[in-house]
C-alpha cells in the first residue's frame, strides 16, 4: 500500500507544505491509517480514506502554525531574528547540567 501510494501523496502534499514537511506528513498519514485500519469499512477507495487523513493533518499543522505565530505577535519576539531558540536550547543545556539555579517547589 505504502509503494502504491504514497508518491502521489507526497507530490500533493509537498505543493502544500513544501518538501520536508511532507516526509513527515507522509510518514503520520500511513501510521495514522495503520492505527486507525479497523474504522476503514471499505465503502470508499483506500486513497480517498488516506487523503483524508492527509487532509487533517495537513490542516492540523495549519491550525499549529497560525498559533504559533499568533503567538510571536502577541509577545513580539521573532525567535529567528531575537535567537530564543538558541537562548532556550542554551537554558536547557544549563539546566540539564545542573548550572542554573531554580526556586524550590512550594509543594
């Protein structure tokens, strides 16, 4: 199933998400289908269920993406311009080693 179908599917959802994204989605879309095969009954084509599953996830990540840059407008930080993500991947680090102090727990 995987070698029938998901070429077309990558090509379609590469034109919507760009190509690495759609690795992904491709990969989620056949474990969803393969984690969801007992609510296929059949009366529809395998692709049109698959497509569908696409469809959400591709929708889903949509929903995320706005979020996320809802987000970066409220607080008006640009993580790419401003480098959070560096700050935040340095924070872990320290903390993972133990160099940064945190405040007890209150409970």
């Amino acid at each position: 199933m995987f070698h029938r179908h998901a070429p077309r599917l990558h090509a379609y959802i590469k034109r919507r998400l760009g190509r690495t994204l759609a690795d992904d989605i491709v990969a989620e879309a056949f474990a969803t289908a393969f984690r969801q095969r007992g609510r296929f009954d059949g009366r529809s084509e395998f692709a049109a269920w698959l497509w569908g599953i696409a469809s959400n996830l591709i929708a889903k990540h949509h929903r995320q993406e706005t979020r996320m840059y809802r987000a970066f407008a409220r607080t008006g930080v640009d993580p790419a311009e401003d480098g959070i993500a560096e700050l935040v991947s340095d924070r872990m680090t320290a903390a993972a080693q133990g160099l940064i102090w945190r405040r007890p727990s209150p409970h």
